[in-house]
C-alpha cells in the first residue's frame, strides 16, 4: 500500500526554519508551540532523518532538511498558487445554475430576469424548471427554489425578496357590477380560482375592525395566471390573485380592483438554498442581483 504523506507538515517545517524557533513559528502559523514541536518530530520520523539541529535558542537545518526546505518550499508556492487561480477563476461567475420556480412566477420574472443576468454574466449557464408542484432542492440538486405565499418550516435558507398582497380583481366591465360599499357584494357572484388556492373556498376582507367573510359561486378554474387573467378580463367573473401578477394589467386598466380599502391576506417571495452548501460566485451574484432586480 502506498504511503500517504501529511504534506500539512510542509508548512510547519518551512515556518520553523524562516523563523528559525518554534515559538516564531507558532505565532506565524497561528497555533501552539507543542503543536509545531510535535508535527516536526513526527515529520523527521516519517522521513527516517534529522532535519533540524537543535540549541537552547536556535535551529538549523541539516544538510538534508536544506534540501528538504527547498522541495518543501517550493510544493507550498506551487499549492498556494494553484489555490489563488482557483479562487481567481471564480471570482468571474461561470458554470451552471439550477433553478425552480412555479411557472406563472418563473414566466413572468424569472425567465426575463434571467436573461438580463446573463448579458451580465456570459459564462453563467441557467437551467430552469418551472412547476407549481414542490420540489425537493436538495434531492433534485437545485441550487435555487422561488417560492410563494406563506413558507413551511424546513432545513432549507430563506431570503425574503418582498411582500405581497392578495388582491380582488376583475374587468371594468364587472366592476361596475361587483363594486360596492363593502364587500358583501361578492357572496355568490361568478368567481374563477386558481389551482393554487384549490382547498380555498372563502375569502377574509378586512378593514380596521371590520371583517366580512366571502363565499364567491367558483365557475371555473384555471393553473396558471396567463388563463385566468385572460379569463377574467374578457368575462364577467372577478378572482383573487397576487398583486404583483397582476401589476401590469392594473396599470393599463385592463383589470380593476375591487375594494382597495379592504385587505386579504399577505404573503412573501423567497429565494430558498439548500442548507450548509457553499454557495458558488454565479449564485451568489444571481442572488444579489435579484435583491434589486427581479420584481422591477
């Protein structure tokens, strides 16, 4: 069986012979003076030689611990070398990221987001899967899972990029039919949900003190977004979205609001890493650059 070298040695002999003791030597390496003492003797030991002649105050290589700290010195430049064009090389983000997203989210910010990180980072490869069911980031090697809503308690690491709200929607038309003094009005009329709130049968709105709970008649239902903004703006039903997928459609009129003086719930959108990885540089500027970016 070949013999495996502690090649840590290296470092405490090159250490002691430049600072010429073991105290010196120690307090460059950031360590105790039995520590050093005891790898040098283990080192002489394993190369069957002196290398160091010792006095009260002083060491000297021998004549094979000269040769020996040149070879020595050399294979430490040569590692700590290797270990700075490592670190140089990634500090360019390159390589590939793996990310997941549920698909109305991932359409609508990831993708385009993206891209723009891309032009940024050229040798960053993204590979997305966007899919309303949850995905194990660990299992599946995911370097990156958005989610939305309120989170369950897990393992994973959690950055909150913002908040939203859930909001009552519908086209112009509807409004005029829907929009009320309060939201009474809504018990019973035409209402198309999303697959993500498929259990949700009731809807809080609140106002200060003032709660009304809403039972909307669910005529249709939909599992992504892009149908049931189309559904809702070319019809006569209203829906509950968040607001940021709906931002858009709000600005230019094509959907209106109902009740703005009236809350339903919040929730957040996170970016979520798997625990106790290194995070590479291209996911760590990904990350960085989505704090500023992602949701404009």
């Amino acid at each position: 069986m070949t013999r495996r070298n502690n090649l840590n040695r290296l470092a405490h002999f090159v250490a002691t012979v430049d600072a010429g003791t073991i105290t010196g030597a120690a307090a460059a390496l950031g360590i105790s003076k039995a520590v050093v003492s005891k790898q040098l003797q283990l080192l002489e030991a394993d190369i069957g030689t002196p290398l160091l002649l010792r006095n009260t105050r002083h060491l000297q290589p021998t004549e094979a611990g000269r040769v020996f700290y040149e070879d020595a010195k050399s294979a430490l430049t040569q590692a700590n070398n290797a270990y700075e064009r490592v670190q140089e090389r990634d500090r360019k983000p390159r390589g590939v990221l793996r990310i997941t997203a549920p698909v109305d989210f991932g359409v609508s910010y990831v993708a385009p987001f993206a891209a723009r990180f891309q032009e940024v980072y050229p040798d960053v490869t993204v590979n997305m899967r966007l899919a309303d069911s949850l995905v194990d980031i660990i299992e599946d090697r995911y370097d990156l899972a958005f989610r939305i809503g309120q989170l369950s308690d897990s393992s994973n690491r959690a950055r909150k990029l913002m908040s939203f709200e859930e909001i009552a929607v519908c086209s112009p038309t509807s409004a005029a039919k829907l929009q009320s003094e309060c939201p009474s009005n809504l018990n019973g009329a035409p209402f198309i949900r999303s697959h993500a709130f498929a259990s949700k049968t009731e809807w809080v709105f609140e106002k200060g003190g003032d709660k009304r709970i809403i039972v909307p008649k669910i005529v249709s239902e939909a599992n992504i977004t892009l149908a049931i903004r189309a559904y809702v703006t070319a019809g006569f039903c209203f829906t509950v979205l968040p607001d940021f997928l709906v931002r858009d459609e709000l600005k230019d009129g094509k959907l209106t609001r109902l009740f703005p003086d009236w809350s339903l719930r919040n929730g957040g959108i996170y970016a979520m890493t798997p625990p106790n990885r290194v995070r590479s540089n291209a996911l760590q500027r990904f990350l960085e650059m989505a704090d500023s970016e992602l949701l404009t």
